[in-house]
C-alpha cells in the first residue's frame, strides 16, 4: 500500500484543478506499482474530493471522544482507501 501522508492547497489556490493534479500524479504511480492507496482525512468536507478520485471511506478514528483527560473538542479523522486501477498493456 501507498500511504498519502498529506495534499494540501493553499486556499486561494483551491478549485483551480491544483490538488487533482497532486492527487492524480501519487495515485498514477501506485497504479503502475499495482498498490492500494491510503490516507487519513481530518476534514470530512474532502470526502467528495476524494470520492472523486476514486478513495471510500473504510473506517473512522475519534480522538478525544469520552476521554475525561481530553480538554479540547474531540477530533474526527476518515480512514480513506483507494484500490489500484490496473493498467492495460
């Protein structure tokens, strides 16, 4: 498996095609390899973005929620995957 560790945009570059760019050249190079892709997003608002690129939602991770120690609002993260796309010779 890839691992995306991070895509970002700088928001007044957002919506110009910058992080399908990014996305697509990562997720072309784990299809050449035959590899999964995977990543962890802390903003459920991407989830489209990422719908569209090809990744499902294949679990969660909640941090902070019902721990007494936790003294900010609990963070929410969506464990993402992305199957390869086989290549044709």
């Amino acid at each position: 498996m890839l691992h995306i560790p991070l895509i970002a945009t700088s928001p007044e570059c957002q919506g110009h095609g910058y992080g399908s760019a990014l996305l697509a050249k990562v997720t072309n190079l784990a299809d050449s390899k035959g590899l999964s892709s995977w990543l962890v997003s802390s903003n459920i608002l991407n989830e489209p973005f990422y719908n569209s690129h090809g990744f499902k939602a294949v679990g969660d991770i909640h941090l902070g929620e019902g721990n007494l120690n936790w003294n900010k609002d609990p963070i929410f993260f969506q464990v993402m995957i992305r199957e390869p796309i086989l290549l044709k010779a």
